[in-house]
C-alpha cells in the first residue's frame, strides 16, 4: 500500500510541477524497478514486454532503452531493471504521464513492485578534454 501511495504521490507531483525547459535539450525519463520476491519470471518477462510496448503506443516517446543490472558495484539495492526513456521536451512527458496506455501499464506492474525509482533530468553533454 505504500508503494502505491509513493507512486501516486510521485505522479501527482510531476503533474503539478512546472519544468523549467532546457533549450534543446532532451528530457530523460529514468525508471528502476525492484520486484516483490514473489514476482515470477513469466510476470517479470510481461513487465518488461509492456513496458518496451509502450514505445509504439505513446506519441512523444523519441527513444526507449531497456535492461537489467549488470553492474559488479553491488550498490543497486535491489533494483534489477531500468528503463530510459527520452522525450523532446517536459510536455511530451508530461502527455506520457497521463496517456490512457501508461495508466494500464502502471496499474498492471504495482501489484509487482516492491520499489520504484524515477528521475527526470535534461540531457547535458560533458566538454570533451
């Protein structure tokens, strides 16, 4: 229940928040998930399939990456698979938000979820040495 909370708290607040744009800059929608440990394969395999679905389905959604942690760090603290989206600018996250297919596929992956984690940021270029 309070996962659900968290999620719904985290949707209402990138509603209401106002971005500031970054000139031509893409906005990266980064999502992680951490499965409850009685998610199955065949349910985890349905996420991941619904997720990268959601390319076709959403207008504004210019990229869409995916895998799971393969990282030797041992900092990812249970969170097996991310997600990196890449819109053109906020409204067409924002219109990703709240599309009528990511509601279906939020409502299909909470009852798996034993946490999630979202950042959003604006794309800069590192200065080459």
């Amino acid at each position: 229940m309070k996962l659900i909370a968290s999620l719904s708290a985290f949707l209402a607040m990138a509603l209401l928040s106002i971005s500031a744009p970054a000139a031509d800059a893409p906005l990266r929608h980064v999502v992680h998930f951490k499965f409850k440990p009685q998610a199955d394969q065949t349910q985890v395999q349905k996420v991941v399939d619904e997720f990268a679905a959601l390319r076709g389905k959403i207008p504004g959604i210019e990229a869409l990456e995916y895998g799971t942690n393969v990282s030797p760090e041992g900092l990812d603290q249970g969170y097996t698979h991310c997600w990196i989206l890449t819109f053109k600018n906020a409204a067409d996250r924002d219109a990703y938000l709240v599309h009528p297919d990511h509601k279906t596929f939020v409502d299909l992956v909470k009852p798996l979820l034993e946490g999630a984690l979202v950042v959003d940021f604006f794309a800069k270029q590192a200065a080459e040495k």
